[in-house]
C-alpha cells in the first residue's frame, strides 16, 4: 500500500454508485431482475449498490476468471454459475471493472444461452484503452488509466481487496 496511488476515495466511489443507482432505478423499476454479483471482485460494489435499489430483484452470483490470483488475464475458468433460472428473466450482471471484456462476453453469451430475455451490465470501473472487445458495459462509473489497479473489491496478486478506495500500483521508470 506505501507504493499505491489512490484514484477515488470512499466518498467519490459513493457518489458514483449512487449515480449508477438513480439510472438502475430508472431503467429496472418494472423488470423484476435477476441481479448477478461477478465474483470475486464486484462483492463490494454490490454491497455498497443493493441498499441504493429500490425495485425488486433476485440475486445471484457467478464466477467465472480469467486472472486468478496473476495480473495478466489468461483461459476462463468457471468456478459457480447461478442457481436462479435466467429463462425469460432480465439480467443485470455487476461487474468490479471493464477492462479488455472478455469475461464479459462470456458472462453475457452464458446468460443469454440460459435464455435470458435480456442482459446488461454495470461496471464500476472502465479502465481507458483501445484494447476493448465486444459490448461495453450499459452502465459505468469511473474511468482509470490504463494501470494495474485495486482496492473496493478488486486485488492486486489475491490482496487489497479491503483497500478502502481505488488505487494503482505505483509505475516505476
């Protein structure tokens, strides 16, 4: 932690979950969703999210990663898919960042295959390069740089996902 740069403190990643909430609000007042929490890293977003909602919904988690306890993004690996039938249900995944999209479309590609009638995605985090691939997420929050970063619900190797704020590793020349 004595080497990371903080991005947003607790207050300003509470103003914008709070945002992303009056558009949740907004958009999935009459849909009864099924919301899924992306494990592990959106815990803490959807800890800080689900009291800020005030329509009904089921919730659910899945798990699927690409990064484990690394840096570097490798094969999906599923660990939990829901337990909730998505047949002719509205999804709304819960995502800690957005960064190349890859599990993501997978997560929306396993939610639609279960039949959902339609899947969409909030992300608390985009990280800003050109790397993207397929649909972004229909609901974001801050946008990083393009570094390695941690903390509110998302790890640096397995660790800081305590971390109260969002930060990046420190680049060194």
């Amino acid at each position: 932690m004595e080497h990371a740069e903080l991005l947003f403190s607790m207050t300003e990643i509470d103003q914008q979950i709070s945002q992303l909430a009056e558009q949740l609000n907004r958009d999935y007042a009459t849909l009864n969703p099924v919301v899924l929490c992306v494990m592990n890293g959106a815990v803490i977003t959807l800890g800080h999210l689900l009291p800020k909602l005030s329509f009904p919904l089921q919730l659910d988690y899945i798990h699927a990663t690409r990064y484990g306890d690394k840096r570097v993004g490798g094969e999906l690996v599923w660990q939990a898919r829901p337990m909730i039938d998505l047949a002719d249900r509205h999804v709304l995944l819960i995502e800690d960042i957005f960064d190349e999209g890859h599990t993501l479309r997978a997560l929306r590609d396993f939610c639609l295959q279960s039949g959902a009638s339609s899947v969409r995605c909030l992300a608390l985090v985009n990280k800003l390069h050109s790397r993207k691939q397929g649909p972004m997420p229909e609901y974001l929050g801050l946008e990083v740089p393009d570094r390695y970063v941690f903390g509110f619900g998302m790890d640096v190797e397995g660790y800081w996902r305590n971390a109260p704020g969002i930060f990046a590793v420190r680049e060194y020349s």
